[in-house]
C-alpha cells in the first residue's frame, strides 16, 4: 500500500486552517464577553446541559483515545476494549457522587469542594500540586502527540508543530477564557463524532454491515486469539489496578471537573453527564470498530511500519476508504482534539495556580476580580510556555506512561480526598493533605519504578515495582491515609459544619 502518511498533505493543511480560523473568530468573540472571574473560569455559567455534556466530550476524547484506541485495537485485539470500558465507567461515577456536590460546592475548582469546611490554605496548596502535576504529565503527552502527529500528516519539523499547538492553545484560553474553551470542544466533539462515524459506516460497507464478517475476517488473518482477552494485559493484578486508575482517576481529573461550574444549576451538571456519557460510549463503539477494521483492511505490518506503537492506523484507514481528502479531513480533526485537549488543561492549571496557590494561598482569600482574572492570564501564559518546552525535551520518547500517570494521580491524589470530604462528617484538614500527598507521592514514585518507565524509558532489566499502573496501591493508600490521620486529628468546627454542607450538596441553598 502507497500511503501520503509523513509528506506535506495540503487537503489536510486546509482542514486544519478552516479549524483554527473558525476557534480563532469564536476566541474574539468570546473576548468581548470575558472580563470577570466568573466569565473568565466558568463562562459565566451560562453553558447548557447539553452544550456542556458535548463540551466534556471533546475536552475527554483526546487523541489518546482516537488514534491510541484505535490503533491499540488493530495491533493488540480484543484487549484493547480495556481502555476503553476504563474510561467510560468513570463517567457513571461522576453521574452519581461527584457532578452535584460539586457543582453545589464549589466555585471554580474542586479543591473549593475540599476547602468548604476545612483550612483553606493546607488544602489549597496540596490540591493545587495535585491537580498542576495532573495537568503537566498530560500536557506534555498531548504536546508529543500533537508534534508527532503534525510531522506525520502535514511534514512540518517537530519543534515547530509543537509550538504551533502552544501558541494556539495559549491564544484559546488567554484571550477567551473558559467560553472560547467550551466551544474549541463542542466544534472539535461534532467533528471527531461526524469522522469517526462516516470512518465507521465507510468500514462496515466493506463487510456487508456485518460485524461476524469483520471478525471472521480478523480471525482469518491473525488467528483466533486476536479475538480474545490477553493479548496486552496477561496479569489479572494489573488488568483491575489499571481499570481502577482509569475509572477513579476520571473523576480526579481536574479540566473534567472544571467544566461541572459552567452550567447554571446541580440540575443541569447532572444533565451534562448524562449526554456526555451517552457521546463517549458511542465513540469508544467506533474506536473498536476502526482498530478491526485497520487491522483487516490495511493490515498490522503496514500500521507498525509507519508507527510503532499502531497510532496511525484510523488515519490508515480513512486513507485505504476515503482517500487523500478524507485522510486530511480525519488529520486536521486528529489535530483539533489535541488542540481542545490542551486548552482545557490549561485552564484547569491556569485555574489551579491563581484561584487556588494566589488568592486562596498567597492573599488568604482576599483579591480583587482584576487581579485574580490578570493572575490567571500570567499563569497560562507560564504553563502554555512550560507544556512547549516539555513537548520538545520529551520528542521521540513513549509518553504513554505520561497519560497513565495523569490518571493514576487523579484516581490518588484528587479523587479520595474530594469524596471523602463530601461524605464523612470526621473529615479532617490533617486527613485531606495526607491524603493527597501520600496518592501523589505514592503514584508518581511507583509509576517511575514500574516496567513502564522503569524498563522502557531506563532500559533496566527488570522493574522494581511490578505493575505497570499503581493506581491500586496509591488509591488504597491515599484512602488509608486519609482515614486514619483524620481518626487520629479532631476537628469539631469542620464537624458543625458538615450538616450545613449536607445541605448546600443536596439542595443547592447557597450554591454559587
């Protein structure tokens, strides 16, 4: 198969320009409309149920889960529905602990959930390290994937693809806040959904809209075991402590939390769930469907010739149905989800370093809306230079450990210390803070002593640590930690106030 993959693609050039210059009209009209603080992190809260649950869809659906999925899928088989049903269960999770009493007691993050009865400035500052390492490990596998990605498809040298995307990205959130944000992924979820569909519907043509012929085909070429579990997991250890990662780690992810403040009411953050999920789980359908379609219709050896790790194979495929316009169509919408990816990072960094480390840290709580919106301004700015020079330091390296750490520190360091101060009345400020140190020390030290970083990136001959995510150990521990010290630690004006928080969480009275 002759395949355009790695020369200048002008079809795919045009796509991504049409994509920029629409997000960048949206950008200067969301301008004129961001001057507060509410406006700038929560675009006002004026974003509908709907709106946002397809905004949370675009800002959850990387290309991690387009292009990894999918080419995981094709190279590995059957195994490679783990990540998918992974990232999926988060979402009912979400659904029903998280999206209310977060949206009824927060403001702008969820260490404000956290915070609500407790000391502010230990629980500001350990959360915000928790949810600024979350969102620097994913930048940067977002950033390696963009330039990657950029010199594949469009033949552009790697450090100018990155700072393309970072100069873009910085654009998005600096000048149009959280409304430029939420629409870069409304546009960018429409465009994957619509692409991978037609990639979908273009596939089962091939086989009479008939998936026993897809599979039958698969089995032909690759042997039965393509078809069954086992083929990337083997240890049922690893295979659980990586679907808790996955599943936990989303509902600590904190640009995914972030969106919860957009919509106006409890009611509505419910609402966005409930679409969202529905979004995802149809595209996580069609990210298995293309991996077996690659792998029958272009064939493993031509996928790993151009990219080891399979990442190419959905790109592959729309080449081997569409063509070269449908390849750039696909490429240019390839490139707009990394681009929507980032922007919500970086918000959700931005917002982690002024709202959470400046006002409630450094000025007590105390900041005029000016200052916080000129702060967040600063911050991006910082954290869009810094996601630049980590996507080149990082060039050529296997960033996938990146992404598993992203969730591993989530599912550890944000996810146990968010529920447990929304349920238990003995929640104390000492239990929260070791709670989120020991789930972020924990899973970044396991991840860097795990086969994945450990033998792949250190080329050592064994791991030091056996699984290749920690999210069992780390979660488990931050939960420990978090119960015991809180045991050991009375705090009884946190405990008069949990019935007045019981409140606020389920009813809304005072919710912002």
């Amino acid at each position: 198969m002759q395949t355009v993959i790695g020369q200048t693609n002008p079809v795919a050039i045009f796509f991504f320009l049409l994509f920029v210059a629409v997000t960048l009209a949206i950008t200067y009209w969301a301008a004129k409309r961001t001057r507060t603080t509410k406006e700038f992190y929560a675009a006002g809260r004026n974003i509908t149920g709907f709106q946002n649950g397809l905004a949370l869809a675009g800002d959850y659906m990387s290309a991690a889960s387009f292009l990894g999925i999918a080419g995981l899928v094709s190279t590995k088989g059957y195994d490679g529905l783990i990540y998918s049903v992974g990232w999926l269960v988060g979402w009912p999770i979400i659904m029903f602990l998280i999206a209310e009493p977060l949206r009824n007691l927060g403001k702008y993050t969820f260490a404000d959930v956290v915070a609500y009865r407790l000391s502010q400035r230990p629980i500001r500052s350990a959360a915000a390290l928790g949810s600024i390492i979350t969102v620097l490990t994913y930048l940067t596998a977002q950033m390696v994937g963009a330039g990657t990605l950029i010199k594949l498809l469009f033949g552009l040298p790697y450090e100018v693809a990155v700072i393309i995307v970072g100069c873009l990205m910085i654009a998005y959130v600096l000048f149009g806040g959280m409304l430029a944000t939420t629409w870069v992924q409304i546009i960018k979820a429409v465009l994957l959904l619509g692409g991978a569909t037609l990639l979908v519907i273009l596939t089962l043509a091939q086989f009479g809209f008939n998936y026993g012929e897809l599979f039958g085909q698969a089995a032909q070429k690759y042997g039965d075991k393509f078809l069954e579990p086992g083929g990337l997991v083997t240890n049922p250890i690893d295979a659980f402590s990586l679907g808790l990662a996955l599943m936990f780690g989303t509902a600590g992810l904190p640009h995914i939390l972030m969106r919860f403040y957009t919509v106006p009411n409890a009611k509505e953050a419910r609402k966005s769930v409930f679409y969202a999920t529905g979004f995802i789980g149809y595209f996580y359908i069609l990210t298995f469907t293309i991996g077996f379609g690659a792998a029958v219709l272009v064939g493993q050896d031509i996928i790993k010739g151009i990219d080891k790790g399979g990442n190419m194979a959905a790109p592959l495929l729309a080449e081997v149905l569409g063509g070269n316009i449908f390849l750039g169509f696909l490429a240019a919408v390839a490139f707009a989800t990394i681009l929507a990816v980032v922007a919500g990072l970086t918000l959700a960094g931005a917002s982690a370093l002024s709202h959470d480390l400046y006002v409630g840290v450094i000025r007590k709580g105390v900041s005029a809306e000016k200052e916080e919106v000129k702060v967040a301004k600063i911050a991006t700015l910082i954290l869009g230079l810094t996601a630049i020079f980590l996507g080149i330091i990082f060039k050529g390296q296997n960033v996938a450990f990146m992404v598993g750490l992203a969730f591993a520190v989530a599912a550890s360091a944000n996810f146990p210390a968010l529920f447990m101060s929304i349920v238990w009345k003995r929640f104390t400020t000492q239990g929260a803070v070791s709670s989120i140190i020991t789930g972020l020390v924990l899973a970044t030290v396991l991840i860097i002593l795990s086969p994945t970083v450990w033998v792949d990136v250190f080329k050592n001959p064994s791991p030091i640590f056996p699984l290749k995510n920690p999210g069992l150990i780390s979660m488990t521990a931050a939960f420990i930690a978090g119960i015991i010290v809180s045991l050991a630690t009375r705090e009884p004006q946190a405990e008069a106030r949990f019935e007045e928080e019981k409140l606020r969480t389920y009813v809304g009275i005072g919710a912002e």
